[in-house]
C-alpha cells in the first residue's frame, strides 16, 4: 500500500461525495459509510478479475488514518493483490480530496477485502481471468 497526500497515478473504481444523511453531529463521515464505498468499489475490481458476480466473504482488514468530511471528494482505488482458486483478495485505498479553493489530498483509509466468485445460484465457482 502506498502512503502519500498524492492522487495514485490511476482510474478509481469510485469516486463519491458524503452527503448530510452520512455524516455525525460533527460532521465527520461514519466509518460505515466509507465501508459500504470500499466494499462497493473492491466488488467492481473483483468481478472484473473474476470475469463475473462476486460476493464478499471477509473483510481482513480495515485501517481509519483520517477523518472524512462533509464535502469532501472522496475516491477509491481497488487492486486485486491475490486471487486463488475461487476467491480474489482486493487493496482498496482511499482518498479524500478537501477545501476545492486549496485542495488538500488525504489517504484516509485502506482496507483488504475477499471475494469469492459464485454463479448464478450464488455458488462458488473457480475463476476464469479475464
Ligand atoms: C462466500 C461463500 C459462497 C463461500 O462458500 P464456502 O463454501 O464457505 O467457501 P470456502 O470456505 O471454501 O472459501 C472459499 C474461498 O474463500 C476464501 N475465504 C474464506 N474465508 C475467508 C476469510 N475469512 N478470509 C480470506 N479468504 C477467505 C477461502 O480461502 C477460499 O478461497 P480459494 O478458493 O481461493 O482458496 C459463502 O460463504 C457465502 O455465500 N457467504 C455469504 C456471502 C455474502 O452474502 N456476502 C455479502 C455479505 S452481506
């Protein structure tokens, strides 16, 4: 994972702004907000990987370096690190991006996520690239 107040030099698999109904009476982001996002964007690089539907089977890892505010631009950025016979382990980095007068780039977050690839009935299946 890198650590860096720099956007990383690719696409995101999300890019989303928090809206009042997410944030506490401090106006900080709810952790649960920015899990459900990483969760949604680690799901775009798995299926990718996976050639198909995915769900999500663990959470591994999930670090909060910096708060998250209202107003802040927020991107995701996924890599799949590991993928195995039916499962893909997805890197997802977070970034908020303040201030769009004098913009401020925080790494906020970075989680480790597993899925597993399934078919139709919600099976797992073993993974075909692509
Ligand atoms: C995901 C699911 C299909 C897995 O079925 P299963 O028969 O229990 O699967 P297994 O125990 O054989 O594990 C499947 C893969 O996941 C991996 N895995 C399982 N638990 C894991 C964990 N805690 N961390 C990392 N990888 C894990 C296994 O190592 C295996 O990987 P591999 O095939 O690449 O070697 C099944 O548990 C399920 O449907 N869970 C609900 C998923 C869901 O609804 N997610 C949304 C949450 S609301």
């Amino acid at each position: 994972m890198t650590d860096s107040n720099h956007l990383p030099d690719r696409d995101p698999a999300l890019r989303v702004t928090p809206l009042p109904a997410d944030v506490n009476i401090h106006g900080d982001v709810f952790g649960g907000w920015i899990m459900s996002q990483a969760d949604i964007a680690g799901a775009i690089v798995a299926e990718r990987s996976a050639g198909g539907r995915v769900v999500t089977v663990a959470v591994n890892e999930f670090v909060f370096k910096h708060p998250v505010a209202i107003g802040d631009l927020v991107s995701f950025y996924g890599e799949a690190v590991r993928v195995g016979t039916t499962s893909i382990a997805v890197e997802v980095e977070v970034y908020a991006q303040r201030r769009p007068e004098d913009v401020e780039v925080y790494k906020v977050t970075e989680a480790l996520i597993t899925y597993v690839a399934v078919d139709q009935e919600g099976k797992k299946r073993k993974i075909r690239s692509g």
